[in-house]
C-alpha cells in the first residue's frame, strides 16, 4: 500500500515514526460525462471569468469568499506561519473506553504502519497497551491542509487511526423522531424479538453489493453488442393494516427462509407468555438439543445396563467358582477323615487279635482267632471304601 503522509505518533515523551495508509477503497462504477449526440466527452477546463480564458494550475490560488461575495486571496505563505503543532505529528491527547466514541463522528480509517526498524518496538508497545486497557486512544492530526480529531485502536496486530468529526460537526437529532405519542405493546416488542431472533446473525464477508454486480453484467453485455439482461422489477411494498399480523408473517416468512419448521406459532406464544427482561437471553432451539439429550440418557442408561449385567455375571460366576472350591476342599476332608478311621479300626483289630492268640495256647483256635480278626479287618476295610465311595456320589 502507498503511504498519504509520513510523521509520527507523540505518545507522551516517546516518539514513534510512521506511515499513514488508506485502509479502505471505493469499488463503486464509476462514469463519464459524454455528449449524447456524438459521443464525445464533457471535460471541465478551468476559466478565468474576468478574461474568459482558460488558465494552468500554476495561475491557481486560494481565497476566502467573504459575506458580500468578495475574495479575500490567502497564500500558501500565510498558510505556513499558522501554528499547527501537528503538521507532522499525530499527538494523541488522552485515552477514553470504546463507548465514549458515537460512531457519528468516525469518519475514513487509516492504517498506521512503523516507519522503520526503530520503530517497531515503540509501536509494539503502543499497540499491547491499547489492547490490554481495551481503550482508545483520541489524537490531533493535520491532514490536507487541516487539524483533524482521530482514534487509535487495534485490529489484529496493525494500528488503525479512524479520523473523527469534531463534535460540533455533528447535527443533534431535533425533529427526527416522530411527534405523535405511540404506545407500543409487549406482544408487540415480543414479536419484534422473536423476528430479530429468527434473522439471527451474519457473517459480514458473505455480504456483497449485488447492484455493482449486475451493473457490470450491463457493462460486458453492452461492449459485447449484446442486449442487457433485465432484472426483475422491485416487490411492491403491502400496505400495513395490522402490525402484529405483519410481525407474525414477517416472523414466518424468516424461519421458511432458513430451513425451520412450524409456522412459528408456538415461538410467539412462549415468548408473550415470559417476562420482559427475558427477551435479552438469546434463545435456545429446544427440539434438537432435547432430542439429543434424551438420546444421550438413553444410551447412557443402556451402557449402564450392559454393565450391570456384566457385573452379575461376573459376581455369580465367582460365587459359584468360590462354592466348588469349597465343596471340594470339604470332600477332601471327609475322605482324608475317613480313611483315617478305617485305619485306627484295623489298628484297634490286630491288636485285639493278638492278645487273643496269646491267650489261648492252642494253636488252631490261635490260628481261627487271627483268620477271624483277618477277615474283620478286611470287612472294616471294605465298609469303609464303600462310604467313602458312597459320600464322594453323594457330594
């Protein structure tokens, strides 16, 4: 971008070169004065009235015209002994919140750019302390010939200077408003809410000026020796006999526009029905976000079913592994018991035996007595076997 003026910012005792830039440009069409008759064109040439000639613009001055329409010449040397202590400088005079500043009195922004290596860190610092105070910065600075008001803020990493009509530029409102006294109605004001709800927000980049566009189609049209399109003519604007009856259709009309459903009926009776500083809460599209939570519980409840199940499963599968183990332990036991009975009996048996053939000093009532006590042990034997068999079935 080509710089319009080169100075620098008076921060208190710090001094910070830069280079004034527009941060704006006119995309309008632009046309010529031609004559109709031939095509030619109308050019403006300067004229002196008094010699009816026409003159260059090293024979041009300046000059004040006075009440009774008389020139009072000033020169570019009366011009340079005024003292304007800002010529050169943008020197910023205090620092104000953002709403101090009626946006009647911005004017054409500028960008201010550091003027060179030295300058970058007084200019980073300038810019880090507007964004933290999350002020604005008011200045003085002349620009064409004169002092101007401005206003430095930040926009992403740049400085942009906006120049300010000085307050007394700007008309106060007087006869504006209507006269009549209106009362105006809280169905009214909830419609009215309900309508700048369902128009919502917009992304200003996706807006474009559709009559530059369709003026260039003209223009290619007629170079190219072909007819201009035609444009569909403007809707004729309805006559407004019931203003809530226009509100609910304009509310209707807007949620068709985007995609909503309903006829927006129910919208205008929740929002009559709720208080007056409710409006100001943004609204919530409840059928979707309730759809979706009540989807969201469901599923949930249906996860923590499977688990519970899975847990039960796992509980009573370690339940019945504890109880086998149990049984188990047990059935060894009993056995281990039992065998030990059966041995203490064949014990007890012998011994009784024994003592029986010492007794007795006949051999073969010896003999019969050891055969009997043989073949009770071997009965004991076979009767124990059996109930531990019997028990092992059992368990």
């Amino acid at each position: 971008m080509r710089s319009i003026w080169n100075g620098a910012i008076s921060f208190g005792l710090v001094s910070i070169p830069v280079k004034l830039m527009n941060a704006t440009e006119s995309h309008a069409v632009s046309f010529r004065q031609i004559h109709t008759e031939d095509g030619g064109r109308i050019r403006y040439r300067k004229v002196c009235e008094l010699e009816d000639r026409e003159v260059s613009q090293a024979e041009i001055g300046k000059a004040y015209e006075d009440a009774d329409g008389s020139m009072i010449p000033i020169t570019d040397e009366d011009l340079s002994h005024l003292p304007i202590p800002t010529a050169r400088t943008i020197e910023i005079v205090a620092f104000v919140p953002r709403e101090r500043i009626d946006p009647l009195q911005m004017g054409t922004a500028y960008y201010l750019a550091a003027s060179g290596a030295p300058a970058a860190k007084p200019y980073t610092l300038l810019r880090e302390a507007l964004g933290r105070s999350d002020r604005v910065a008011i200045a003085k600075f002349a620009l064409r010939g004169r002092e101007r008001l401005g206003m430095l803020r930040v926009s992403g990493d740049a400085i942009v200077m906006h120049g300010l009509l000085w307050p007394d530029e700007v008309r106060t409102p007087e006869g504006v408003a209507p006269d009549a006294g209106v009362t105006v109605r809280e169905q009214e004001l909830d419609l009215a809410d309900a309508l700048m709800d369902t128009l919502g927000e917009i992304d200003l980049d996706d807006l474009h000026d559709e009559y530059r566009e369709a003026l260039e189609e003209v223009i290619a049209a007629k170079a190219a020796g072909e007819a201009p399109p035609e444009a569909p003519g403007p809707a004729e604007p309805g006559k407004v006999l019931d203003l809530m009856a226009a509100l609910e259709s304009s509310v209707r009309a807007a949620r068709e526009s985007r995609g909503g459903e309903g006829t927006g009926t129910a919208e205008v009776r929740t929002l009559e029905r709720r208080e007056r500083p409710a409006r100001r809460t943004p609204k919530e599209t409840g059928g979707k976000k309730s759809t979706s939570t009540a989807a969201g519980k469901t599923a949930a409840g249906k996860t923590q079913a499977r688990k519970s199940t899975s847990a039960a499963r796992e509980s009573t599968a370690e339940t019945d592994e504890k109880t086998a183990k149990s049984a188990k332990s047990a059935h060894a036991a009993h056995t281990a018991k039992t065998a030990k009975s059966a041995k203490t009996a064949k014990t007890a048996q012998t011994a009784k035996t024994a003592k029986t053939a010492q007794k007795t000093p006949d051999r073969s009532t010896a003999r019969k007595t050891a055969a009997k006590a043989t073949a009770g042990s071997t009965a004991g034997k076979g009767a124990a076997k059996k109930t531990a068999s019997s028990r092992r079935r059992g368990a």
